[in-house]
C-alpha cells in the first residue's frame, strides 16, 4: 500500500495533513498454448497460444474522498468464459471507475458500484470472477446515516453487461432501523432488533426487445416497470440469531425466465442460529416462486442482467468429488421455484487437542405447480401454486459429517462422509445421481519447514456415470513455496449428457511461490468438463489442458 | 418511522401502477401480405434428440411455416452435440453446423444463411418472427422454375431429377437438392426434462442429392438453366409420400440463399 502525504499548505482552511492512500491488487490468470485432447473431450480455444483473464485496480482513499478504477483484458479469456456464440465476454478496458464523498453522515457514490438490500431477494449487485459475473449499476448511490439507528439507501443506474450498459434503468431505496439504538436497556443486556424495509423500480422500454409468447404467436404487452420490495427482521441476543424475510415482484413477463406470464413473485425465508463456546447450530428455510428478476428481459444467458440474487440453501463443498454435481438455482421456467430447507449442527470438545464434528442436512424441493390451461390469454397468469405444498420434484438432497481433529503438534485429520442426491433436471437432463463420498485430508507438519497434505476421495454411486476417485499429496515450503500433484479419475460425461466414456485420469501439477504480497502459481494438467458454481451461481467450464498461470500482487 | 411509512406509500402506488389486464397483454402476431413477399425463406434449424429446448424452436418454426404457407421452408437439420449419436443425426449435418461455429449450443436457426443465427428457444422465440418478416421482404433474382423426379432401377432406388431455374440477371450461383422427411416417431427430449418416445418429426433432413456444397450453376439474365442429377437412394428404408425435396440456390462459397422452394420427393 502506497501512501502520500500532503502538507498542511495545500489545505488552507485546516492545519491538519490530509493523507491519501493508494492501494489495489492485480490478478491474472493465464493459459498457455492450451492443447487438444479428445480423451476428455476438449473444444475450439479463443486462441492457440495464449488465454487470459486478467484484472488490475486501484483505489485511493482519503478522509473524504475515495476513488477507483479497474483495468480488464479478456479479449483472450480462459476457457468457458466466451463460448460461442455469446462473445460478449471478450473485450479489454476501465468498465469500473468511481468516486465517493464522504461527509458526517452522508457518503455519496458516483460510478460504478456495489450493493445489496437485506439477502438480496430484490437486489445484489456484484463481482465474482471465477463465474464472469460482474453486475455493477452505473450511476449514483447515497447512504446516510440518520440517526437513532436508521441507516438510508438511494441509487440508480444502468447495469453493466460484460462491455455494454443496459438500457433500462435501476432504482431502490433500502432502510435498515436498529432499534436498540433507541432502546438503552436492549443495548446494555446486547439484544438487538433491525427492521429493514426496501424497494427496487426496473424501467424498461420493451420497443427494443419484443417477446413473443405462444411459440411466437403472440407480441407481449410487458409493463414498463417492475417494482419489488422487500421487508426483514432480525433478532439478535447472546448467542441466538433469528431473521425473516420477505420479498414480493410484481408481473414481470420473461419468456427466459417464467415462459412469459404475468404471475408475480414472491420469495418468503426464516433462519434461527445459536452459538455457544463448542457449539453451534443453524436452522433455515426458503421458498422462492417466480423471483428471477433482470435488468434485460431479452437476455437468456445464464449469468448476466440479474438484478437480485437467490441464495442456494445448499453447501458450497471445496472438495473436488463433494462439488461435482453441484447445486444451481433455477432460472427457467423449468425450475421456477423451490421449498429449500438447510440444518447444521457443529460442536467442539474441549481441549487443544480436542475433535471438532459438524453435520449438516440440505433439502432443495420443488414447489406445487398448477399450470392454467386455455386460451392464450388465460395462460399469462401461468399457474396456481399452493403455498406450503411441495411438488414432485427433489432437485438436491445432501447430507454430511465432517470430523476435524488437531491430533498434535505435528498431525491434523479432516475426514467427511456425505450422501448427495442430485437430480440431472439442474443440467436439463433427466434422471438422479445418488452417490456417497468419503474423504480423508491428513495433513503432517514434518518440522518447521515442510508440511506433508495428503486427500483421498472416493465416490460411488450406480448411476451409470460410474465411480469417481481423487488423490492428492502437496508439500509446503515454509515460508515461500507449495508443490502439489493430483488426478481425478473417472469416466468423463459425454456432449450430449448421455453418454459416458472411458475411465480418464485428470492429473494436474502446480507449483505455488509466496513472496510478500505476490503469488505466483505455475500448474499443467487437464481440467475436467464441469460446472463452477458459488452460492448457487453456476457457469459451465470445458474441458481443457495445458500449462497455467496464476498471479496475484496487493499492494 | 416517518420514512418507513413514506417508503411503504410509494413503493404500494408503484406496485399498482405496472399491472397489466389480462386483455391487454399479448397482440396477435401478423403475418407479412402475400403482396409484400418477394421471394421464399429457408430457416435451417440445427437441433438434436437430445436438445431439450429444441421442441421450442420447432414449434416457432412450424408456426412460421404455417403463417407463411409455401413461402417459409425449415430443414430440422439433426447435428452437434446434442444430435449426435441418435437416429436422425447425419454427418453432413454436423458439416452443415460446422460451417457457423464450432460447439455452438443448440437449438441454432438460421435465416438463408445469413447473419440472422439465433440460439436458443428463447431467441429464437423472440428474434426468428421479425428475422423471417424482413428477408421474406427482400428480393430475389432468382426464380425455381420446375422441378420433376422419377424413380427407377431396382426396387426404385434410382431418383432422376431435373430442376429449372431463372434469372434476372447473370449469377453464378450453387444449387442443392435436399431430401427432408416428415412424420418420422422418434425420442426427442422435451423443455421439462422428460423425454417423449413418442414425439413427431418434421422436415427432418436426411441426405443431400447434390454434392455437400452443392452443383455450380450460371444463369444467364433473362434465361433458364436446368440441372439434372441421378441419385442412388438405395440407403433409404422406403420412399414415401412424406418425403420432400428441398431446392436450394446461394451464392457460391457457402454463401447466402438466393431463392428456396420445396417440392414432393417423387413426382406424381
């Protein structure tokens, strides 16, 4: 982190030094000379010599002005990031610049920004570039803080979508009271209680995008503008947590998203945690209808125009067969809603050397579905669903334990057993996958210097797909480098989902320096056709091999 | 509090004011006139038994086709990833797909083999009416006069077919025959997941009559030229009234399409 100081001459109405810092990162990920494999089934690269995403941005910050820019290149991204024919991935250049004022208690955003009302029902906007998502708003914010424990939101602008804005604009207002602020007795025994209300307006003229309903029969009369809101509570005391939510959208028809009918969306969620020295335990559930909410409607792409976000009720596993057949939101008129349902139990024993255990259950249902039939017309109110009733579909079932244990000084186990259900409707192919997987992640720190990591994973299941298998030894360096080896093997799953080839060894070698603020990680192997998701946000990424490097500076 | 209240008023007249009466909501798609139409469209459909978002595209094709009787001409064309394997694919259809991308998602449909691709059963939902109403406006030089086939040799596995086509002016141009096949009971996977066993077929592409790219043909302003070819049609099961033939004049170098007409396979 860089900084200047500015002396007290440059800042005529106060004697104070007025101090800016200058800080960022730069992340770059990089494929070179990728090559073709049919063993795993390897597609057309963007390039022959060189893929890359890479990511550069400042900041500058000071007592009341912030400012910051990002670079992009993609012109040449990794695989999967701009499969043809949506290329708008591609591209190079600033699509994120913005300056913040900061005063008492208002702070102003002009640019591009970030945000999100209460779990984001309604609104989230954000960056996550493993998935190539990044949906800004381009325009103004304000947060103000006025006091009595009342925190305001305003903004509006346009979204961005890979390198161009949408035309419609954004605009919410979100209000969060936390109520003991007014309440002395609430803040002294550390109870707290927040009340949040919000609103989010789309405008979007439809002259440009028109949409058909009826296979093209019909010319859709859509409303101009979408309003959604959104009320939530949450209660706090010692250790005992409790939120719900509700979140309602008006009719937005969108022939991607709901077939093009006019029924609005709702989107309702209770979660209850407790945590104590050694335990901790969280209870949630989700029903969601119709909430899929975009800033295009003509957009049919998986990750882009989104405006709000439906937070998946399932685990995001790190291990590499427990997140092989991963869970995805719905957002298409095929999976319109879900009942989802998520219990964790962990608890601690006590001592250094003590075992720590954690269980946890997640049930993702869909949700009863009555279509209308008849005339076309009466087929844009789409269909009746009653509200406590599941339909006949499990889309996700998943039930793990995992076992942690610090042995000694020198040995550390982790250990997990899981059942995972996982219905192939989520990839738009029919059938269940119904595996169980064990892992077993013994970790040995040899002596100062060297630490030994071992995983085994296995995977059964009857599904023809057939059984999976992982292995992996890595060895670190203290204090700079890593070294690690892997393969995955199993049988690869054809184009088409239904077919399956023969058994493929998926190695990879990596090679990790960490010096100061710069990491350097050099790697060559295959990477297995599959999907990557976070927090139910999922993009497909093909096969590919070859040499890869990553790099990431913070300064 | 205050605020609070303002934020429910306004959000509340903001939910009422964006409701749309069911009367209101969809306006009967028009068909161009039969004035306004200058020549016939070719809609290639690339799509696969197991595409599950293909049945969309079918259905909005079949819907054109309708509308636009004996001027709207769609090929299912079954190929790529997702119709390889299965018993309608063929590989001069993955040939076909080849030459707009390489693993491109499915369905793909194309208008004469012009910049109008779209992918997807949304897109295609949303994009193919308009596409189809502006090139059906377009003209064509190019008229497909006659076209007259007969069977012969044994079992009748012998097509000789004769094409005739005009011009207004001079074009050097390809010409290809498909035969296409309604009618044919075979699994396609449907939007929901499910597969239907049982699902219809039509316009389904099953070999060309021509060479892949089609036989050069010029065609002086203000003549006929005429192309005739025998073809060996012993691979197919049976020849039936739900075969057609589909003529196809582009321009050369896998060019756009510069006129489309389909006839019966056989001549009666």
């Amino acid at each position: 982190m860089g900084g200047l100081l500015l002396v007290g001459s440059l800042a005529p109405c106060t004697e104070a030094q007025a101090q800016v810092t200058v800080n960022g990162s730069v992340q770059s990920d990089m494929m070179i000379a990728p090559q073709q494999d049919d063993r795993i089934g390897t597609s057309e690269y963007d390039n022959k010599y060189f893929l890359t995403n890479t990511y550069a941005d400042a900041t500058l910050q000071s007592q009341h002005v912030d400012a910051g820019a990002r670079f992009e290149l993609t012109q040449w991204p990794m695989p999967g990031f701009a499969s043809a024919p949506n290329q708008d991935f591609k591209g190079w250049g600033l699509p994120n610049i913005w300056v913040k004022g900061k005063l008492k208690h208002v702070e102003l955003t002009v640019g591009n920004f970030y945000d999100q009302f209460g779990s984001g029902f309604i609104f989230r906007t954000y960056e996550e570039r493993t998935l190539g998502v990044d949906n800004s708003l381009l325009g103004g914010r304000a947060v103000v803080d006025a006091g009595k424990g009342i925190r305001l939101k305003a903004l509006s602008g346009v979204q961005r979508n890979y390198w161009r804005l949408n035309r419609s604009v954004i605009s919410g207002l979100d209000g969060e009271w936390a109520l003991e602020e007014i309440v002395a007795p609430w803040q002294q025994k550390g109870t707290h209680l927040s009340l949040g209300l919000s609103w989010v307006n789309k405008w979007e003229n439809d002259s440009h995008d028109p949409l058909y309903f009826d296979n093209g029969n019909y010319l859709l009369t859509v409303p101009e503008f979408v309003n959604a809101v959104d009320a939530r509570l949450r209660f706090q005391k010692a250790g005992f947590n409790v939120l719900a939510e509700y979140a309602h959208k008006s009719a937005d028809p969108n022939t991607a998203l709901n077939g093009g009918i006019y029924r609005p969306g709702n989107a309702v969620m209770l979660s209850a945690a407790y945590s104590k020295s050694g335990i901790s335990a969280l209870v949630q559930a989700k029903r969601s209808d119709n909430m899929a909410f975009r800033s295009k409607r003509a957009d049919s792409h998986s990750t882009t125009s989104f405006i709000n976000h439906q937070p998946a009720f399932t685990l995001d596993h790190t291990y590499a067969l427990a997140a092989m057949y991963p869970y995805a939101t719905g957002t298409d008129d095929n999976r319109i809603g879900e009942w989802a349902y998520q219990a964790s139990l962990a608890y601690k024993f006590k001592g250094r050397f003590a075992p720590k255990f954690k269980a946890n259950y997640s049930l993702v249902q869909s949700i009863d579905r009555q279509n209308i039939e008849g005339s076309a017309q009466d087929r844009t109110d789409g269909y009746k669903s009653s509200f406590f009733k599941w339909g006949d579909e499990c889309y996700y079932q998943d039930f793990n334990i995992q076992y942690e244990h610090k042995l000694n000084k020198q040995w550390e186990l982790h250990a997990t057993v899981m059942y995972q259900d996982f219905n192939r409707v989520i990839q738009n192919h029919e059938g269940h996958i119904k595996s169980y997987i064990a892992i077993f992640e013994p970790k040995w720190k040899i002596n100062k210097k060297f630490t030994l990591r071992g995983e085994a994973q296995y995977l059964h299941t009857d599904h023809e797909s057939g059984d999976w298998g992982f292995g992996l030894l890595e060895l670190s360096v203290a204090p700079y480098l890593m070294f690690s080896v892997s393969d995955q093997i199993g049988r690869p799953e054809s184009a088409n989902g239904e077919d399956y080839g023969d058994v493929t060894h998926y190695f990879n070698f990596t090679a990790t320096a960490n010096i100061k603020s710069h990491r350097l990680q050099l790697g060559y192997g295959r990477t297995r056709a599959g999907v990557n998701c976070t927090g139910g946000v999922c993009r497909y990424i093909p096969a590919s091999k070859g040499f890869t490097i990553n790099y990431n500076y913070n300064f | 509090m205050k605020h609070t209240l303002y934020i429910i008023m306004a959000a509340a007249l903001l939910c009422a004011c964006s409701d749309i009466a069911p009367e209101d909501r969809l306006t009967p798609v028009t068909f161009l006139p039969e004035n306004l139409i200058q020549r016939n469209v070719l809609i290639e459909d690339f799509t696969g038994q197991n595409c599950p978002n293909c049945p969309t595209a079918t259905d909005v094709i079949e819907s054109l086709e309708e509308g636009y009787e004996g001027y709207v001409i769609g090929v299912s064309i079954h190929s790529g990833n997702l119709g390889r394997g299965m018993a309608l694919w063929t590989p001069y259809g993955d040939t076909r797909f080849d030459k707009i991308g390489k693993d491109l998602p499915q369905p793909t449909v194309r208008i004469d083999r012009t910049s109008a691709i779209y992918t997807g059963g949304n897109e295609v939902q949303n994009g193919l009416h308009s596409g189809v109403r502006a090139q059906l406006q377009k003209s064509s030089p190019i008229t497909i006069g006659s076209y007259n086939c007969e069977q012969s040799g044994e079992d009748g596995k012998t097509l000789t077919f004769n094409v005739k086509l005009a011009s207004t002016k001079d074009i050097d141009a390809m010409v290809q025959v498909w035969i296409i096949e309604d009618g044919i009971v075979s699994r396609q996977k449907m939007p929901d997941g499910t597969t239907n066993k049982d699902y219809e077929h039509k316009s389904a592409f099953r070999a060309t009559m021509t060479a892949d790219d089609g036989e050069p043909m010029h065609i002086e302003a203000g003549h006929s030229a005429e192309l005739s070819l025998s073809y060996d049609a012993s691979k197919f099961k049976g020849i039936t009234d739900n075969c057609h033939s589909v003529v196809i004049v582009s321009q050369p170098n896998d060019g756009e399409v510069l006129q489309v007409a389909k006839f019966p396979l056989v001549s009666k």
